[in-house]
C-alpha cells in the first residue's frame, strides 16, 4: 500500500522502538518522514528533546523549511520508570510528566497550524496503563492519562476544521523503553498479571501498524479515540 504518497510525516522517538517502526512504516507506504529523537541515529533527522519548547520549535520549523508542508504527526518520544508511589521523587515525577505529556503538548501545539493546512492529522503514543491498573507507574500512568484526554480536546477543538487526532496505546510491545522497566525493589510480579496479555510480546512494528492506519485516510471517520495494541491484556 501508498497510502502516504506525496505525504510528509513527522515522528517523534525516530531512534529506536516504536518510533523508529513507524518512521519504517510510513516511509514503506510513500511518505516523506522527517525523524527527531534526543538521540541521534539511522532515520533521524534532526535531534530534538521535545520538553524543550525552543528545540520543537525549530524542529517543525525545519520540517516546513525542507519539505514545505506537513500532513502528519506522529508522538513516540516518551520514557518510563517504576516506584513505590509513597518514594516516588518530585524530579523523577517531573521529567515523566515534562517528556511525556509536556512535550506531546508542546510538539502538538507547534504543528497544528501547519496540520489544518493540509487537514493533516496526528497520532500520539498513550499506553495501556492510561486504561489500567499498572502498579509503580504513577508518573508514568499519569502522563499517559493526560496524553489521552489532550488527545480528545484536540480531536474536538479542530474537526470541523479537518484536523484529527487518535492515539495508540500499546501494551506488550518489545522495545528498548520496555526493556527499562525494573520492578522496583520489593515490588510484587503478580501485581503485574492484569496488564500482561496472554500472549507473547511482539515487535514494535504492531504498534507502528496502528499508527500508520489511524494516519492514514483508512482512518478518516475515526476522531478523538484510542486503539489498543496489546495482544488482549486489558479484554
């Protein structure tokens, strides 16, 4: 499928994971990706800490200056860690939240404008722990929740206007954010057993697979809601 000729397409997270799978993805199916990540890599294009409003400033003001145009947005970039949430520290809180949400927000904000050019759309990555009960995960959880309810006001606030906006929210993906989590000491596993699904983790590229449709026109009548990529954890 070309489901995104003639397209531009801007990923988040472009490094490695999901993001990078849906940089691979959109570029398989036609588009122009412009990647970003904090770490330079293969498929990025720019390097970008997107809790920093200046650098996603010029990170989409790039994206315009080289291409001219922008048809979708693509929010990966995030990060996790788990705590007892009574020894949760207010930094680690904050850079959850500043990464996570604060710079979905800010990467948002600095693209509508060119989105409604092009009745473009965007994509944010949530997380099944924004739906369920993921214990040690209040930063994150919190952040992801957010992520979720921006998502929506956005979809609502430009449809008329042709803007929309979905999100994806994964759960059993391998990646290497994944790959971070550690229990933290003294934690339960079996706490853990409603957000496992009852299959075997897969790749990435099965979130980058939802991604890429609620990008794509396939996607058109669908605004302001989520699609989980969790092999049934949360069914």
């Amino acid at each position: 499928m070309k489901r995104f000729e003639g397209k531009v397409a801007l990923v988040t997270g472009a490094a490695s994971g999901i993001g990078k799978a849906a940089a691979v993805r959109l570029a398989e199916e036609g588009a122009t990706v412009f990647g970003v990540d904090v770490n330079a890599g293969a498929g990025v294009d720019l390097t970008c800490d997107i809790s920093d409003e200046q650098q996603v400033a010029d990170a989409v003001a790039a994206v315009i200056a080289k291409h001219d145009r922008l048809d979708v947005l693509a929010n990966v970039a995030g990060v996790l860690r788990a705590d007892h949430t009574h020894e949760l520290k207010l930094a680690d809180w904050d850079r959850i939240i500043r990464i996570n949400l604060t710079g979905t927000f800010l990467v948002c904000r600095a693209a509508i404008p060119h989105l409604l050019k092009t009745r473009g759309n965007i994509v944010n990555t949530s997380s099944t722990a924004a739906l369920g009960s993921h214990p040690w995960m209040a930063a994150y959880a919190a952040s992801k929740g957010g992520i979720l309810s921006m998502t929506r006001v956005i979809a609502v606030e430009y449809a008329k206007q042709g803007l929309r906006a979905n999100c994806v929210c994964p759960g059993g993906i391998s990646t290497p954010l994944h790959g971070q989590f550690r229990l933290p000491k003294g934690g339960d596993p079996e706490l853990l057993r409603g957000a496992m699904p009852p299959v075997p983790y897969v790749g990435p590229e099965h979130a980058a697979s939802v991604i890429a449709f609620l990008a794509s026109d396939d996607a058109r009548y669908i605004n302001g809601t989520e699609v989980r990529a969790d092999g049934g954890a949360l069914s």
